[in-house]
C-alpha cells in the first residue's frame, strides 16, 4: 500500500470530523442558540446537500488544477469555514459557514478518493478506497465523542475551532508529503449526468442514496434517541459514540477486505441485507445495554462497509467513467444524509425518536431491492463508454 494513501485518509478523517460532529452535539447546538433538536438538524442537512451538489460540480470547474495545489488551496477555504462556525453569533452564520465547509469538504474527499485509487496497483484499489473513508471512519472515534466533550465544557462553538486546527496539520501533512499530480482531461458536468442513464449505474447510485437514508434517519438523531430509550448522560453518550466510531473504523476497512475477497456484488448483498435486518432489531433490544451495544456495533460497523464494496463496483461496473462514478457516488452519499436528516427531523417532530429506526429500515430495504436489480443487470461498461 503507497503510503501517501494514508496521508489522504488524515485529510478525509477532517473532513469527516466536520460533517459528523454536528449529529453529536445537536442538543449543545439546540439549547445555545435557542432553537429545536429539528432545526439544529438542519446543520446536517445543508451541509450534505450542498456537498452532494458541489462535488461534481467543482471537480468540473477545477478539473485543469494541478492536485496538490487544488488541496492546498481548497484545505485553506475549509479552515476558513470551520472559523467562521467558531466565531458565529447566531443560527444563520453558522449555517452560512456549513456551506463553505460543506463545498470544500466534498470537493477534498472526490480528490481523495480518485488520488488515491490511481496511486495503487489495482488488486489494492479497494483497499485504499476503503483506508480513505476509514479515515472518515475514524473522524468517528476522536472526532465526535471529542466534540461532545469539549461542547460541554466550553460551549458548542468549540468544536469547530478544533477542526480548524486539525485543518492546519492535515494541510502541512499534503504540502510535506505529497508529490505534484496532472489533472486528467476536464469532463463536463452535463456527460457526467449522461451516465445515468444506465439503469445498472443508476439503481447502484440509488442504493447508496436510500441506504444513507435509512442509516441518517436514526443515526443523525443518535443523541436524543440514546437519552430517550437508554436515558443516558452526557458522559456515557460520549462513550457510546466512542464504541460507534472505533466499529465504524473497522467497518471501512471490511468493506475493502471483502470486496476484493468476496467481489463487489456479493459484499453489498450481505451488507444491506444484515444492516436492514439490524435496523429493525435496535429498537427492540433497548432493554439490555450489553445487547443494544453489540447490536450497534454492527450497525456501525456496516454503515461505512457499504462505500468501498459500492465505489469498487461502479469502478468494476464502468471503468471507463470510474472517476465519475466516485464523484457521483459521493453525491449520492450526502443526497442520502440530507433526505435522512430530514425525513428523521420529520418523525421527531410528528411522532417520536423511538420509530426513527424502523422507518430507516424500510428505507434500507428499498436499497436493497435497488441493489439487486443494478447488480441483475446486463454489463454497460461500453454503453457507458459511447455515452461520454
């Protein structure tokens, strides 16, 4: 494995760390400025569906930038967002900061990601696919349990003056490490969309939208449900976010191990058909914390195993468009955190936090029914190849 890949996984591990630590901290964030645990979850949501719309979008605009330098630059912005979060007086400027960071956030994981598959032979693509979002993952570990506890001890603007310090080092680490990449040729956003068509490529992408979805309707609203159902303080919260994110770490790289072990389209059928069944099963097994937290740990485990299994198959599925693929499929990713976020603020507000999961879990069966019929598809690799 080329070690610069792990110099991508500390970028990736900021990045997520700034769109994870919100779900972590939203009753900090809810009680400072005054407003509901719905509308604090609204961070969550712009945050996603500007980083869904902006990925593809500014890998078009920047595609002539030499790489190193485009992370530099784009690392710069994001310090900059996650400061002016810090200094934000009220609801609106922290929103406004969330979609500065959001932008460059998904433009840093799309370079990440597609620096990183092309720097390693190929039998390691999803390995290194899957080391890049363990360090997303990881952001899990340190990151939000970390935020939670410096939330509560010196306010909820604290946290993001940590992430822009973390900013800082991820930046040295790029400008140290990482050697000058060329550009590949520019590819307009209206040919990227083009690939869509392809109902295998399509319903693959709708997979990981509804299984983002269905995992967000509880996962972004964690916090309230673990207070509401186990009636835990702030303290075993935070460790119950540390159990999450060090499974979540080991998910990411199972992910990797099992697609290039198992294939893509066997590892993705036995993810979403476990990860459904265990979304159903975590409401029910709130009596026990033992089991509840065994079940969590699965929970968590699956929800970053989906993405290397998911990105390998789009690479494997159309090669020739693999680099739009993973910008879309990251797109898609944060179109499922958003609807998540949403559809979970929803169900709070109209009914409880306690049926948050079993209305992911259908979201999650729709992904599988998704799954299955991309997977059931003829090949389209030279279809897709015509259509750009």
């Amino acid at each position: 494995m080329n070690v610069r890949v792990y110099i991508l996984a500390i970028v990736s591990f900021v990045v997520g760390m700034a769109e994870l630590i919100v779900g972590g901290i939203l009753d900090i964030v809810s009680s400072g400025l005054g407003i509901s645990i719905s509308k604090a979850g609204e961070l969550i949501s712009i945050y996603s569906l500007v980083f869904a719309i902006s990925s593809p979008v500014l890998l078009t605009l920047t595609a002539k930038v030499e790489r190193k330098r485009l992370a530099l630059i784009t690392l710069s912005l994001f310090f900059t967002g996650n400061l002016v979060a810090f200094l934000s007086p009220n609801f609106l400027v922290l929103f406004l900061s969330r979609i500065i960071s959001a932008a460059c956030g998904s433009l840093l994981v799309v370079l990440c990601v597609t620096i990183g598959s092309s720097m390693v032979k190929d039998e390691f693509r999803a390995r290194a696919i899957g080391v890049i979002f363990m360090g997303i993952s990881g952001s899990l570990v340190l990151g939000v349990p970390a935020g939670l506890i410096v939330g509560n001890h010196f306010g909820w603007r604290s946290p993001f003056l940590f992430i822009a310090i973390l900013t800082l080092i991820s930046m040295m680490g790029v400008y140290f490490f990482l050697d000058k990449i060329e550009p590949k040729p520019v590819i307009s956003l209206g040919k990227q969309l083009k690939t869509l068509k392809n109902t295998k490529i399509l319903f693959a992408q709708l997979t990981s939208i509804l299984f983002l979805t269905g995992h967000l309707t509880l996962y972004a609203y964690l916090t309230p449900f673990l207070k509401s159902t186990l009636h835990l303080d702030p303290t075993w919260v935070s460790i119950f976010y540390l159990i999450f994110g060090i499974s979540a770490v080991f998910g990411g790289g199972l992910g990797g191990f099992m697609a290039d072990k198992w294939g893509s389209k066997k590892s993705i059928l036995t993810i979403v058909v476990i990860f459904c069944l265990v979304m159903f099963i975590l409401p029910k097994v709130t009596f026990s914390i033992t089991l509840f937290v065994i079940v969590m740990m699965v929970w968590s485990m699956l929800s970053w195993a989906i993405t290397p299994a998911q990105q390998n198959y789009l690479i494997e599925t159309s090669p020739e468009t693999s680099d739009i693929q993973q910008s879309l499929n990251n797109s898609a990713l944060h179109v499922g955190i958003a609807l998540g976020s949403v559809i979970g603020g929803m169900v709070i507000n109209q009914y409880s936090v306690l049926y948050n999961a079993s209305i992911g879990g259908i979201f999650v069966f729709i992904a599988l029914m998704c799954a299955i019929f991309s997977i059931t598809r003829g090949n389209v690799r030279n279809r897709a190849a015509q259509q750009i």
